[in-house]
C-alpha cells in the first residue's frame, strides 16, 4: 500500500484497497474509455467520505490535486466513474433504504441502494420511483441521481431531478450540506454564513443575478423534451426568489460534490395498464400516430426499428416469433396507459385506438400481464444488441443517446440510417419514440486502427446532425467524458461559461471527478479509448464481510 493509501485507512472505518486487480477493474465503466485509478475505497459513511474530501482539499491547497470519483455500479456508458486518483464505491456499504414515510411518499436513501431492490420494495407499498433506467437491475441510486437518469416513463412521468427533494452532500473540502429549496431569508442566512458552504450560496447567486436574462431566454437551452447535458443552473432560482442546489447537483456527475442521502418523492405505483403494440409500415404515419398519442399522456411511448427486429432474429431465430414476424415493419411501437381511474383508461384506449386504428398496419391491445410482458419483450429485446458479439466487434456506446424536437423525429432517423449507410455499418435502433430519443450502437472493433479512427469520425457527424436539428447530445445518460467535448456547442459559449464557473465556485482545486463534463476536449479524450470492450465491470466486486 502506499503512503496516501495508509494514511486513508487509518483515518475511515471502510476498506482501501491498491490491490492491481481491483484498481485494473474499476479502470473501466460501461463507456468505452480506461483510466487506472491509484486507489479505491469503500466509504462505511458520510464521515469517511467528509474525511478523505478534507484530506484532498488539504493535499491540493498545497499543490498536489488528487481526484476522487464517486462510484455507484459503474454501468455509465460516457466515462464519468472512472478517475485517476480515488474511486469512491458506494454499493459496498451504503446501500441502505433508510426511511420510508407512505403517508408523505418520501424514501430516504443512501446513494449505493441497488435501484431494482429500492423499487420492488417500494412497490409493495403500492409506489413507484418512475423514471428508472433500463439498467435499473444494476445501476444505483446515487448513479441515477448524478446522471439525471431517465427511462420508458419519462414521457409522462419526467427525469430524476423531479423526484429528488433534497441531498445531503460533501463538498469538496468536506463539509456535509443538506440541500432542499430555502425561501429568500433563508437564502441571505446561507449567504451569511463564513464557511465554504456560504461562499457557495452567495457566489453562486451573484452569477446567476448576473445572467439572469440570458438563462431565461430559451434559446439558450436545446428545445428537447427531456435533456442531461450540462449543469441545471436554471432549475436553482425561481422567479419568487427561492433556491435550490439539488436541482443542479442532480445530473452534475459528481462534478460539485458527493451525494451521501437523498430524499426522493415518490408515485402510487398502478399495475394495471393498457398496452398497445402498433406496427407501422411507414416513418412519417409512425410520428403522426406519436405526436397525437401524446396528447393522451401515454405512461410509455417506446419503439424498435426494423432492423433491430432483423438483427435479433438473426442472432436468435426464435426470440421474437409469434410476436412479430417477417416481413418487419419500419416502426413497432410500444404505447401505455396507467391511469388509476379506470373510466379515464378506458376513454383514453379508445381515443388511442382511433388514432392507432388510423396511421398504422395493425396493432395488438392488451390489459392482461403476461401478454403484456410478452409485448415488451420486443423492446426489451434491444438489450441483445449490447451484450452480442460479431468476431471481435462490440456494440459500442458512442452515439448511444442523442435527442431532438418532437417534430423532427422521422429526419432524426432517416439521417441516421444514411450515417450508417455512409460508414457501412449494420443499424439497429431502439428508444423513446414519446422523447424522440434513440438509443443506437454501432459495431466496431477497438483493436483495429479504422475503427478507433471511425469512432471519432462517427461521433463529429452524428452530434453534429443532432445538434443541427436543435437537438441535445444526451437525452439521459449524461456529458461524462465522451460527450463532454460537444458541451460548448449545446449551448453556445457564454452558457458554457456559466457552466464553467459553476464548476470553479464548487470545486475550485477540480478534484471532484476532473476530466469529466468541463474543460474536455477530444485530444483529452482520445488516448483513453480503450484496446477492447467489455461489460465485465457490471458483475459484482465489491468487498464480502
Ligand atoms: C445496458 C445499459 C442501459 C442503460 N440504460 C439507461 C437508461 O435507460 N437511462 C439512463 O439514464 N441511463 C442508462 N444507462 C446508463 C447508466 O446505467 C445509468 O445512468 C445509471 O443510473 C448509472 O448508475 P450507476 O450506479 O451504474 O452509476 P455509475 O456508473 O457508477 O456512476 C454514474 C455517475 O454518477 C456519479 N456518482 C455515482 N455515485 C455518486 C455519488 N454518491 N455522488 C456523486 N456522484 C455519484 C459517478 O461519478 C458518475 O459520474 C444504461 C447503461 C447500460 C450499460
């Protein structure tokens, strides 16, 4: 062990560990990139992450800037937990659901909770945290959190940021903060304080009064329904005055401080729902159906493409058969209903089913359970794209997340099969169709000079048409390292200025994940991609007691 190694274990009750497999195996997340840590630790509680925070910011005041990046599951598909300092694992301990009030439909959690676990616990009490990620199996709270996650019900439900009340976070220098919106007196007494924590408030108010017009104008901001990129700075100031940092701190990728309890607000959960699987022969009728189904508040707007539906037919001829056979249609499209009242469901079915009955070939409606889990299956189904292997080539997140106006879906996915067509390289989509946000990832081999060049060259001209369409880089998996270097372009310079000083005001030393969301460039980036891809990081490392 070396000397910052001791020096940690002697001051926390929880492991530190230097040993070269565990810091080889937290070199990597779900992204495509690598950076080795030189420790990692396994926090027992707010008290060891305050201690090894103060122990940082002391070590930087004196020149020496070692980073700490905190660390759920690590299934982050962008880079953003992994670090080269101190990887800071959450699941290892705390991982505790700590409070459930039903009444209120309040849950207090630690970060490292098993996202599936909290929900099926919170489910029998007839609730729900709705906007989970497809990797809910595996992904954690804390990581849900600082990615402003998003899901299948996002479309009706909204993002993370909306279900978190409030934080209690560590600072950079250590100091542990609880945060929910102050109204403006207990704002100007946050502002009084001496400590770091003041400083935070006052200069953080400042810039905000400072740029007041230019965070209202809309222009400043990608005109897309659901969005994770860059810091919510607008979300912290209302227009009566009252403030809040856990909206910024949602989504900021443990870039501003490290969440060690969050309150999340939760929904009654309702089992019964109404699914539509629709199947379209054509792009243009698919969106039609899309854009007028919203109007209906749908619980779920989901879709695959036909190439997805010929791939996984390729890979497992019997997957999909009886569900949806060849030929394949352009578009199926997975359409829900959760409403509690049962009246108001069964009016909105039979709206939907004049709207479905009108733009598609045909369509199957369902109230019964296991037909249902058989529908989803055909979009769940997409999760062979990512774990398949074709020789040495991976299915790799690059282009994973991208998302644009509602009413520019169609273009969204014509452009990219003529990408793909350009690069040559098989397609297959898959997504939130009510978002119009795709989910795509292309085949590539990382120990092939072409392709490592193709990726780059991939990523410039997808992000590019995104953003030409008005669109965002990320509709819910976050900047991390691999979109990082498109921020500025999102919002144009002077936001991305803002962003910046967010960034100085919280961590002025950049020891909170560095490298990650701001001041990324693809020279920065590049020497990280990795020689070969692999989702080996998701199964479980974490300390046996
Ligand atoms: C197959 C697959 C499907 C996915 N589907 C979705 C999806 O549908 N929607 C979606 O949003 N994402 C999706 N993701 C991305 C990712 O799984 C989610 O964003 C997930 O919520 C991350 O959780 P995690 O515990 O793995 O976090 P990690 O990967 O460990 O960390 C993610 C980020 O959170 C930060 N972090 C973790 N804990 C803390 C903490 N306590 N304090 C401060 N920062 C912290 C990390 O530093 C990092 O920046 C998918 C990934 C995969 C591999």
């Amino acid at each position: 062990m070396n000397k910052v190694a001791n020096y940690l274990q002697e001051h926390i009750s929880g492991e530190v560990m230097t040993t070269p497999s565990v810091r080889r195996y937290f070199s990597t997340d779900g992204g495509v990139f690598e950076v080795m840590p030189s420790l990692v630790v396994y926090p027992k509680n707010a008290n060891d992450v305050r201690k090894i925070t103060r122990f940082t910011w002391q070590l930087a005041e004196k020149g020496h800037v070692l980073p700490i990046t905190a660390r759920g599951r690590g299934s982050d598909q962008a880079g953003a937990a992994i670090g080269s300092g101190i990887v800071m694992v959450f699941p290892a301990h705390m991982n505790k659901l700590l409070e459930f009030d039903t009444k209120q439909r309040l849950a207090r959690v630690q970060p490292g909770v098993n996202y599936r676990t909290f929900q099926d616990a919170v489910q029998t009490h007839g609730y729900f945290l709705p906007p989970y990620p497809s990797s809910i199996d595996f992904a954690t709270l804390g990581g849900a959190i600082a990615n402003n996650s998003a899901g299948e019900k996002t479309v009706k439900y909204g993002a993370t940021r909306k279900y978190v009340q409030s934080l209690e976070v560590v600072l950079a220098n250590g100091e542990l903060i609880q945060t929910e919106r102050l109204n403006k007196r207990e704002l100007n007494k946050k502002k009084g304080q001496t400590n770091f924590e003041g400083e935070i408030y006052r200069q953080l108010d400042n810039l905000i009064t400072d740029n007041w017009e230019l965070l209202q104008n809309h222009t400043a901001h990608p005109e897309v329904s659901k969005n994770s990129a860059g810091y919510a700075i607008i979300d912290v100031k209302q227009k009566d005055g009252s403030f809040d940092l856990t909206p910024l701190l949602v989504g900021s990728q443990g870039t501003l401080g490290i969440v060690t309890e969050a309150i999340f607000r939760l929904e009654p959960y309702n089992p019964r729902t109404t699914l539509f699987a629709v199947y379209f022969s054509d792009l243009d009728r698919a969106n039609q159906a899309v854009l007028q189904l919203l109007a209906l508040e749908p619980s779920a707007l989901e879709m695959v493409d036909s190439h997805l539906l010929e791939f996984i037919t390729r890979i497992n001829p019997n997957r999909l058969k009886g569900l949806v056979d060849p030929p394949y249609p352009a578009i199926v499209l997975l359409a829900e209903f959760d409403d509690a009242g049962e009246n108001k469901r069964k009016a909105k079915t039979k709206r939907a089913e004049q709207i479905i009955g009108q733009y598609s070939e045909r369509y199957a409606r369902t109230e019964d359970f296991e037909e249902q889990q058989q529908l989803w299956a055909i979009r769940h189904s997409a999760a062979a794209v990512i774990t398949h292997v074709e020789g040495n080539s991976k299915a790799l997140p690059i282009i994973e997340d991208g998302v644009v106006p509602r009413n520019r879906f169609p273009e969204f996915i014509t452009q990219i099969y003529a990408l793909f067509e350009k690069y040559r390289l098989r397609v297959a989509l898959w997504g939130h169709a009510g978002d119009a946000n795709l989910h795509l990832q292309p085949f590539l081999d990382l120990s092939k000079i072409g392709d490592r060049q193709k990726v780059f060259k991939l990523m410039d001209e997808y992000y590019a048409m995104v953003l030409e369409m008005g669109g965002s880089t990320c509709g819910e998996h976050n900047d991390g390292r691999l979109r990082a270097p498109y921020l500025p372009k999102v919002y144009g310079d002077e936001m991305y200025q803002i962003f910046r000083d967010i960034k100085r005001i919280f961590d002025p030393y950049n020891t909170l994940n560095p490298g990650v969301k701001i001041d990324v460039t693809k020279e920065l980036i590049a020497p990280l991609l990795r020689q070969e891809y692999s989702m080996d990081h998701l199964y479980d490392h974490l300390p046996r007691m």
